[in-house]
C-alpha cells in the first residue's frame, strides 16, 4: 500500500509533463474562434483575446477569427490547420460550430456535435442525468403557453427560471412569489423559446473543472446576491472563488466523480465545467455542464488550474493539444 502515494505522484508528474509534450509548431496555423453572434459575444471576445495572447506567447501561429464577420470557408483559404474554439453561448458552444468545422475537415478543441449540443440545451441534458439516475433538481419546461400555476402546483417556491439554452446566467431569475413567476418567464423567452423552471437548492455552489479527463481543483462560488447570476460572475467585485473548496477530502472525491460521470453522459470531452450544489443535508445536485468555459481574469478553469500548478499558457497549450487527437 505503501507503493500508492509514489504511483500517484509519477502520475501527477507525468500529467503536468504532457501539458508540454507537443511542440508549438506541431499545431500549425491556428484559428482562434472568438466573439460570434450569440448575447455572449462581450465574454466571448475577452476569451479569445486572452486564448491568443497566450499561444502567441508560447509560440504558436495564433490568429483572431470572428466568424461574425468572417465566412468559415476562409479557414481553409487561408491555410488554418486547426481551431481554439473560444466561442461562448449559441452558434458557438450548441454544436453549430463543430458541426461546421466537421464538415470542413478542420480539427477543433472540446466537445464534439452532439456533447456540445446537449450540454447548452439544460432540459434535455437533465433528462439524460434523470435517465442514469444522478441526482439532478426537479424540473418542467415552459413555454409562452405554459400554466404557470400548473409549474408552481408541481415544483412548489422558490424556483429558477431561466432559459434552457444561454448560458452565463443570462435571462436567469429567482421566482419567490406567484407574481414573479410571469416576469421571471418573459425575461427567459426574450432569449430563449424554452425556458428551463427548476426547483430551487438552498445550500452552497461549486464548480468543478475537467481538463482531458482529470478533475482540477473544485471551487465553491459565494456572492452577496440572491444568486451566481451575470453580474456576479463578470462584473461585481463581493464574489469570493474559494479554492481550495474547503470540503473534506472524500466528499471532493465524491463531488468529482459525479461531474465526471455527468460529463461523459453527455459525450463530452476535452474540457470542460460541470456545475453543482451541495443542499443543507450535504446532498449533491448537478446543474450544467459547459463545454467551453470562460477563459476570461474572471473565468473558473483558469482559477482552478493555477491552483493544481498549471500556468495560464500551459492550460491553453492542452487544451489545443486535445485537437490533435485522431
């Protein structure tokens, strides 16, 4: 038994090593895929800034492409040899994209068609962790037709309400009362013909990283505000990223193979976040995954890989290394 410890640090050592196992110019010319049409496109260009500065800085042909304004078939005009998909929200992390870069014979980092595509829509992922019986909060889809006193019967108060395919909290609320319910539901619908009315967990939030395979260190998220919403997450200065988490090391063991398991329900690979919270009995309940993660000063897997040793440019290095893949 003695022998673990060893095999588990010659592993360790052997991860970090493979950050830098490909040489620059293995990857060729490289698209960095940033900004997009999708209501995530401010983010989007943060993170492809900081992507590009990146591996421009670690000696990698990088170069800006917005397909906002630059048709996709120039990939292949102009030489890419692969894509940094850096792209938040629709069009960019629901499939769209890597369907199109599939298509055009163009390797790409992340998840492929089908994890993209159900890891933004929140309903249908959730119905594939129901299915597998993990542990996910009750829900009921909505529509601009639906009974919201049938929702509220079924689901009780408080419940979230947002929309089923955005992410960054965008259009998300918190319903306390019957008379918020409507507000809460147009709001969503303004971004989103389905919207997602969840049960409400009262208890503390984490996020954990996934970097090809291995669970980087988990973050509880705090705010002063009634939830993780877009400002906390992008713009307030009172949100507090607690890593190390704080949790006993078993329960973060327990926490990381169930984000581990609820990432592979959904085909995805690479990299990735799955979200989660812990209620007041300590019971875990999986919320989202996100296939590509901010990489903004603000973002969550950057935070969590500086904690496990890995430096901002070695994280953007294998993160691109995972197109390499066959």
């Amino acid at each position: 038994m003695l022998v673990i410890p060893e095999l588990e640090q010659r592993m360790s050592e052997a991860n970090d090593k493979s950050v830098l196992s490909a040489h620059p110019h293995d990857y060729g010319k490289v698209a960095v895929l940033m900004g997009g049409h999708s209501a995530e496109r401010a983010i989007s260009l943060q993170s492809g800034e900081a992507v590009l500065n990146a591996l421009r800085q670690s000696g990698v042909d990088a170069h800006a492409f917005d397909p906002a304004n630059i048709a996709l078939t120039e990939l292949l005009k102009q030489g890419f040899d692969r894509a940094f998909i850096a792209l938040h929200g629709r069009g960019g992390e629901d499939g769209r994209i890597q369907g199109a870069l599939e298509s055009l014979g163009v390797p790409y980092t992340g998840s492929g068609v089908l994890a993209s595509a159900l890891g933004m829509d929140k309903c249908r992922s959730k119905r594939l962790w129901q299915s597998a019986g993990l542990p996910t909060p009750d829900f009921m889809p909505a529509t601009a037709a639906s009974d919201a006193a049938a929702i509220i019967d079924r689901l009780g108060l408080p419940l979230m309400v947002k929309p089923s395919r955005e992410g960054s909290s965008l259009g998300a609320s918190k319903v306390k009362t019957v008379a918020e319910f409507e507000p809460a539901l147009q709001q969503a619908l303004a971004l989103d013909d389905e919207v997602l009315a969840e049960v409400w967990i009262t208890g503390a939030e984490y996020t954990v990283p996934i970097l090809n395979g291995r669970v980087l260190p988990i973050i509880r998220l705090q705010t002063p505000r009634e939830f993780y919403d877009y400002v906390a997450k992008y713009e307030a200065d009172t949100t507090q990223y607690i890593c190390p988490c704080g949790l006993d090391g078993a329960v973060e063991q327990q926490l990381g193979e169930l984000a581990l398991e609820a990432f592979a329900m959904l085909d995805a690979s690479g990299w990735g976040r799955v979200d989660l919270m812990l209620d007041e009995q300590q019971s875990p309940w999986l919320i989202e995954v996100n296939t590509v993660p901010g990489m903004t000063s603000h973002s969550l897997v950057p935070m969590a890989a500086k904690q496990a040793g890995i430096e901002f440019n070695q994280l953007v290095l294998e993160i691109l290394r995972g197109s390499l893949q066959p």
